[in-house]
C-alpha cells in the first residue's frame, strides 16, 4: 500500500501534513529525510520502553525497527518514540517500588501526549516490564487509534545445580540466608546464573500475564507474546504487526471495536486460568476506565471464579514462559479454554478475524505436561480469587495457584510500612500462625501502592510460607506465592478497617468461599475509628503527592482522571 490507498481527510495527521498552511510543519520532516510521499502516508507512532534500567527492556529498540519495517511495508510512515519504564525487579524492596504503579499512569500520558502533539494516525506498542505493558494497552483504549500492540518476550531460564531458576528463586534465597540456609557463596552463585539473557520475568508473573491478557483480549497477533525476548522470530511478529496495523487503519477497526466486555471477560479468564499475577485485577479495571466501561475488581473476581485453573506455572507451579512457548505458545492456552467453553469465540481481533477464527486451525497439543485440558484442570476454580468481608469491604484479592490449603485464620502483627515488616521478617520476630498486616502502602497511603515480594519471598525462603499469611493495602509482585492479599479496599490512608487492625486480633480468611473478616466487634471498631488519625506522610511534593492527589481506589484499578466516560471528542476524531 501507498499513500494513495490511505484518504487522510479524516486521519489526525492531516493537520500537520496537508495543505498551504502545514509547509513549516513538512519542513520538519523533509529535514528528517522523509520524502514527499512518504509526509502523505498515515503518520505511525511505533512505542517502545526501550531503556537500559534492566534486561526487561533491553530488547525493545531491536524489536522497533522490526515494526517499523512491517508499517513502512504496509503503506504507513512510522515516528519511532520511547517512553518510560521503572522496572520492578531494580524497584522492589526499597522506596523505589513507591514509583511503580505511577509509572503505568505515566507510560499511558506520555504515550497519549506524544501522540496528540504530533498528530500520529495509528501505534504499534512494545513493552517489557510489568507496568508498560497495562500502560500501553491503556493509551491505546484511550486514544482509539488503531493499535497494534506486543509484548517484547520472556527471558530465558537461569540454571542453577541442574535445575530453572527464575529471579523468584534469587528473592527466595535472601531468605534462605538470613534463616542460615543457603551460604553466602550458594546465593553469589544463584544471583550470577538466575537471569541469563534480555526478557521479562520468565514465570507467570505480571508481564507473562499481561501479555497472555494482550492475545485474549485481542490488541496483539496470535502467538505473538510466546518467544523469548533473544529469539529471531520476535523480529517477525514485529513486521507482522506493522503491516496488521496498517490493515485496521486501512478498514478503520480501532480498539475499542476489539476491546468488548466480553473480550474483557477473556482476558480475566486467561489470568485464571494460568494462575497469573493479581495485579491483573488492577490492569483491566483501569484499561477498561479509559473506555468509559464498568469492570471492576468485582467483576474480574466473577471471572476467576467461574475459570479452571489449567496452566502449571511458576511461582505456584513447575513451568516458565519458554515451556508455554515450546510446545504452542498461549494460543494453546486460548485454545482449551475455548473448546472448554469458557471463551468468547465471536470477539474481533487485530489480525482482522475473530478469536474463534484465529483458533480453528490450532490443535491442543495433549503430549505435554504444561497445559491442562479443561476436563481435568489442576483445580476446579482459577488460580486467582476475589475476597470481600468486613476487613475488606471493597474487596482485595488472592493467588491460590499451587495452595493446597484455602483458609486460615490467626492473630494479626500489624505493621505501618513494608520496611518495618521485612526487618521484622528478616530477624524472625514473628510466630508460626500469625497473620502479617502491611498497611499505608495503598495507592495513596504509599503513596503508590509498592509490591511487597521482598517479605513474601522471604519467609517462603525462612520455609514458614506456609504457615503464615499476609494482608496488604498494597500489592504483590507476580512472583509472589502462598497467603498473600492484596488491594484490600478501602485502604488505611482513608480510614479503612486495615487501619484499625490491632496486633493480635483474630483475621479469618477463606479463598474458598471468598471471605475476609476481622473478628472485632463493630463498637469496638468504632471506638478505634474515633481515635484513629493518619500517619504523617513525607512525600508531599513532586509526582508521588501529584499521584496521592489524584488516585483513586484498588478496585477500579487505582486510576487517575475521569475516563471514557467523561470524554467528549476522542482523539482519534480530531
């Protein structure tokens, strides 16, 4: 396709392309080398988060120019751009993790302000870590251009005494020598060998679930989120996405014609199913804000009730992201839970055909050990679960992927940040059987709403993971296994029962049913509210307080400004 095969009377860069009035504007872009032909083609913004902050991005400026090629093929005028990542590996354990989930809120304003200042007709997205991945898929909801997106590939496998190791193992493993169970030589070892080329986290942690969630909910290419970042055919699905983008631009399908309640609810299903990061119920409510939909913590927790676990992957079971590549890739996932019943076949996708479509030609490979059948899941019920009770009236969630046991109940150890509790932690001052209450950490308690895979970790490493549970306002990374909820609502900051919580009252859990209570009587819990007064907080300037000002609840997925619902002209009607 040419420039001829696009009209750009309607396209958004008609205002810095055509006519008289937009030649100072050309001359910027013959100065760039660009031909006239090629200034009258669609404008394409091709994003990535490309920095050297880890090995999570350091594969996406290759990936780019592969997009590039694939929209310069298509008939399209790509504009590569970068915008931000704060990698949460680098970030976690310290104040750092407090930049996180701002950076998601950043990545998509970003995103949307480069797009809207220049005009650009349609984006190709690339990302890495945790965040970018949400972010991107976010400014895309928001702009609705037609969009492309892809994940830049897990890493591969660290080997360690003949066996996978993964960056969970290395956070594991600070716990293990602080309880004297692994030497200082095993864990040098370990931290040299856990994380051997560029990608993202290999387990099912938060980028493998958001990029499983980018192919069920249809804003990537089949197959696309599969091979690790080093491998050559990611180059492919670069191009392959540039020319798929030029194909909507050219038929006009943008993403909130893709992105449905029912693609929505696959999404949610494929998170379940594969056991994937809770953070995943902060992602889609916020994805689905920036449309103007309803689809909160609450309706991606029906979800997960109603989906069979079915994929055996780290942190609660055996495999990483290279086994799921190996033997099919997610379309082997998407393909047992259709034929289960438990897709939305008929939901369109960018390759220009629907969910179904994009499947038929996909056989379940059943001579593997990695992906269940349906008719005989690891469990019942996902791997994820949505809790409400009195410690929690708006809600909170868990992973159960790989538990055995799916209730507890015990005393409380209340901490006021994660600092303290992994001190705590780290010199054993706890017991067998409490329940760890981390709180302040919420989106604006945080602010930020910080992971806490630090402490988790370590007490799996202490080998007391399972006899211990922990409660947050905050968040858990991907990697992060056993008892541990998060996002509970509303947080303390604002005067949420998590706040009220007194070391040694009773917490009674039960994944299986959905609950989380505080055994407190309610006067007693009123008496405690009137004494009650919010800690001081130190950040009160720059982007973290800009953040506490602005955000808004877990269970809406913890968003900044008004949404889809409050929009007048979209973007891409300019």
């Amino acid at each position: 396709m040419g420039a001829s095969s696009f009209d750009k009377s309607k396209l958004p860069s008609r205002h810095v392309t055509e006519g008289p009035a937009r030649a100072p504007h050309r001359s910027y872009y013959y100065a760039m080398g660009l031909t006239e032909e090629q200034i009258h083609r669609p404008f394409v913004g091709v994003v990535s988060c490309w920095n050297e902050a880890a090995p999570c991005n350091i594969a996406l400026m290759r990936q780019a120019q592969s997009a590039k090629a694939g929209v310069d093929e298509g008939g399209g005028t790509p504009r590569e751009f970068c915008t931000i990542t704060v990698t949460d590996g680098i970030a976690m354990g310290h104040q750092g993790m407090k930049s996180s989930l701002v950076s998601r809120e950043v990545i998509a304003d970003s995103i949307e302000l480069t797009m809207r200042g220049h005009s650009y007709d349609a984006m190709v997205g690339i990302a890495g870590c945790d965040k970018s991945l949400p972010g991107i898929m976010m400014s895309m909801l928001r702009l609705n251009v037609p969009s492309v997106f892809m994940y830049g590939g897990s890493i591969l496998p660290g080997t360690y005494k003949g066996r996978d190791v993964t960056v969970q193992d290395v956070f594991e493993g600070v716990g293990m020598h602080s309880a004297g169970r692994m030497t200082d030589e095993d864990l040098h070892d370990l931290e040299c060998v856990a994380c051997p080329s560029a990608g993202s986290c290999g387990g099912q942690f938060t980028a493998n679930t958001m990029a499983c969630v980018s192919e069920a909910i249809g804003l990537a290419l089949p197959g696309s989120a599969g091979a690790p970042a080093p491998y050559e055919s990611r180059d492919h699905y670069g191009v392959e996405s540039g020319k798929a983008l030029m194909r909507l631009v050219a038929d006009n399908i943008r993403p909130r014609d893709i992105c449905t309640r029912e693609a929505f609810e696959n999404a949610a299903t494929i998170v379940a199913a594969t056991g994937g990061s809770t953070n995943a119920a902060l992602h889609l409510p916020a994805m689905a804000h920036e449309m103007g939909m309803e689809f909160d913590l609450f309706d991606v927790a029906e979800v997960f009730r109603r989906t069979p676990y079915i994929a055996d992957l780290k942190p609660g079971g055996k495999y990483i992201a290279k086994d799921v590549y190996d033997i099919g890739g997610v379309p082997q996932i998407l393909k047992a839970l259709l034929e289960g019943g438990f897709l939305h076949g008929d939901c369109m996708t960018v390759s220009g055909k629907t969910m179904g479509d994009n499947l038929e030609a996909v056989k379940f490979n059943a001579e593997q050990k990695v992906v269940y059948p349906v008719s005989s899941p690891i469990t019942q019920t996902g791997g994820v679960v949505g809790l409400r009770g009195s410690l929690a009236p708006e809600g909170a969630i868990v992973k159960v992927a790989g538990m055995k046991k799916l209730q507890f109940r015990g005393p409380a150890r209340c901490f006021d940040c994660e600092e303290d509790a992994f001190r705590a932690v780290e010199s054993r001052q706890y017991k067998e059987g409490e329940v760890i209450v981390i709180r302040y950490e919420g989106p604006k308690g945080g602010p930020g709403m910080r992971e806490m895979l630090s402490t988790t970790a370590a007490l799996y490493g202490q080998g007391v993971g399972d006899q211990m549970a922990l409660i947050t306002d905050g968040r858990f990374s991907g990697a992060t296994r056993g008892f541990c909820i998060g996002h509970v609502g509303p947080e303390a900051a604002v005067g949420g029962p998590i706040g009220l919580v007194k070391d040694g009252d009773i917490i009674n859990i039960d994944a299986e049913t959905g609950t989380l209570d505080l055994e407190v009587d309610a006067r007693e819990l009123e008496r405690r509210r009137q004494d009650w007064s919010l800690p001081e907080n130190p950040y009160q300037s720059g982007a973290l307080r800009k953040y506490a000002e602005q955000v808004g609840p877990a269970r809406y997925g913890a968003v900044t400004h008004a949404g889809g619902k409050a929009e007048v002209i979209c973007y891409a009607d300019i």
